[in-house]
C-alpha cells in the first residue's frame, strides 16, 4: 500500500492538471450535492471551511447556507497543532492567516457539541471514509470534540481512492461527496 506521504504528492500532481477555474467549475455539482444532502437540509450549525485554490470550491455554499439561516462556523488556525472556531456572517469576516488562507474573524464558538454537520476537506478519501488530511492533524484533533456531529468528507473525484493507509487518531468520515 502506498504511504500518506506518497498519496500526497501524487493528489498534489493530479490537481495541478487542472487550472483554477476548471477546479471551481468541477465543485459546483459537489457542492449542489452537498447542499442537497438531507443532514445539510436539517442541520442548524455546520462546520464548514473556506477552501484553498486547489480545495473543492465551498466560497459560494458557504454564502449561501448563511443566507438561509444557519449558523456557519469556519475554522481558524491558531498554532502549529489546534485551529479554533468562528461564526461566519458575511464576508467582511475573512482575513488572511496561517498558510495564507481565509480565516474568519467572528465570534468565538465553543459549543462544539451543537455543530451538526462539519463538513471536511481532504486530500484523499477512501470508500471506508478514511481521510487523509495535509498532514497537520488539525482536523483529526478537533474533531473528537464536536461529538454529535455529522462528518461529510468533500473531494473532487481524482481524489477518491479504494484505500487509503490510516492510523488510529485519524477520523473517519460518515460520508464522502
């Protein structure tokens, strides 16, 4: 089986065939996916992200899940192990930060227990829901603490694999789209 860090670098090589527009183009059917899944529909607080230039595009679902009434949480990276976690109410609430990504400003959210779905990317996933993240860990040490949450894993379909090799603090998602 091939290594997290090998499987790595080849998703890295398979997304640099892509530009730009051509990776935002190929996330708008997943993201209708996702705003059609029957958890997202129900949900009230969801954990999104503010994706990267190579990251499944959510910029757009995440405007729109906020202009329909639910609270939208994005995280924030706050040093080289924990990230935490800010409510998101418009644009206005985005800065630059760690790794040059957007990051939210708002309000601090601590009642990790009220997200209902935390939508994750990934740089790979399997059909086990295995993920496997940047290397970081930042996800799989916070989510533990969102103990009712929904996990829906988010990638393009290059990035779906048979397998994918796990360790015992990675988590597994409850669906990938």
């Amino acid at each position: 089986m091939i290594d997290k860090r090998s499987l790595r670098k080849q998703i890295r090589e398979l997304k640099q065939q892509f530009t730009g527009a051509q990776l935002i183009e190929k996330s708008r059917p997943i993201m209708s996916r996702l705003l059609a899944h029957p958890a997202v529909a129900k949900a009230e607080t969801i954990l999104m992200y503010y994706s990267l230039p190579d990251e499944v595009c959510t910029h757009e679902a995440v405007c729109r899940l906020c202009e329909s009434g639910k609270t939208v949480l994005l995280p924030r990276v706050i040093d080289g192990e924990n990230m935490e976690i800010r409510i998101y109410s418009k644009p206005a609430d985005l800065a630059p930060g760690h790794y040059d990504i957007m990051e939210p400003t708002g309000t601090l959210f601590t009642d990790y227990a009220a997200i209902d779905v935390a939508v994750i990317p990934g740089m790979a996933f399997d059909t086990e829901g295995h993920r496997l993240g940047r290397g970081k860990g930042y996800y799989d040490r916070f989510l533990p603490k969102a103990t009712h949450a929904y996990k829906i894993g988010v990638c393009f379909d290059f990035q779906k694999q048979d397998s994918i090799p796990t360790d015992t603090y990675d988590i597994t998602m409850d669906c990938v789209i």
